[in-house]
C-alpha cells in the first residue's frame, strides 16, 4: 500500500525535483519530448523513468484540494457508473472526466476530482478504487 509524504525538498538529492520539472516540460511542451527534456536537466532517461510515478508537484496554497487519477477499466457496464458513486460517497467532486474508446476491451480514464472535502488519505482512497469490479489499474497522476 502507498503512503504519501510532503517532504521539504531542501533534504532531498536533487534528481527529484529534476523528475517533477522534467515532467512539467513534457506537460507544458517546453521539451519535445523525453529525451530533450531529461538531456536539457542533465539527469539520465533511466532516471527519469525511475521516478516519474513516485514524485509530484504540490502547489503551495492549494495543498489537498485536486488530484488526478488515471485508470484502466475492462469494456463492462457499470464501471464508470461505480467509480463515481465511490467519488461521490466519499465527498470527492468530479471537475473532468476524460475516457478513450476502449480497444481490445480495455479503456483509459482520467479523472480529475475535488478533494476538499474528502475525509480519506489518499492511498486508502486508491485502494478502494482498485478494488472496484471492472477497474484493470488505478494510478494517482497529480495532486495540488
């Protein structure tokens, strides 16, 4: 299970904040792609790729209030309909749903949601999620 951290940067090896800007790059089309990005911060794409699902950007002042979550859900119906009513349930409010055609009886998802509310951490709110029938995969992406 994940447990998450907010860490003063100040204490940590600087690869990580080179991870969460390189992606901020990709994001922002400030690199072309993986490579320019990493070549332009001076750490390795093995690096990169080491950390790029461990660490996140928190925007100061806004500490808990978003978060985005990526999924893989079989082609059934209900899924979607059961990831919601867990939102819901737990006083999460939906600001963007985006799902792909699903190809080959799987479909990605995204959600972004308002977290405020929420009474749950985070890592016992994913696991919930996860253990919802249909859901392949579920992956926080962000979070402010």
């Amino acid at each position: 299970m994940k447990k998450f951290l907010i860490i003063d940067s100040t204490i940590l090896p600087s690869v990580y904040e080179k991870v969460v800007e390189a992606k901020e790059m990709l994001r922002t089309g400030k690199a072309k792609g993986i490579t320019d990005a990493v070549k332009k911060l001076g750490i390795s794409r093995s690096t990169f790729y080491k950390y790029k699902d461990h660490v996140f950007n928190v925007s100061e002042g806004m500490i808990g209030n978003k978060a985005t979550v990526s999924f893989l859900l079989n082609h059934e119906p209900g899924v979607l309909s059961s990831i919601l009513r867990i939102l819901a349930e737990n006083k999460a409010n939906v600001l963007t749903i985006s799902q792909d055609i699903p190809i080959n009886k799987i479909a990605n998802l995204s959600i972004t949601f308002d977290m405020s509310n929420m009474e749950l951490e985070m890592d016992t709110f994913l696991t919930i999620l996860k253990r919802i029938s249909g859901v392949v995969r579920v992956e926080l992406i962000a979070m402010e």
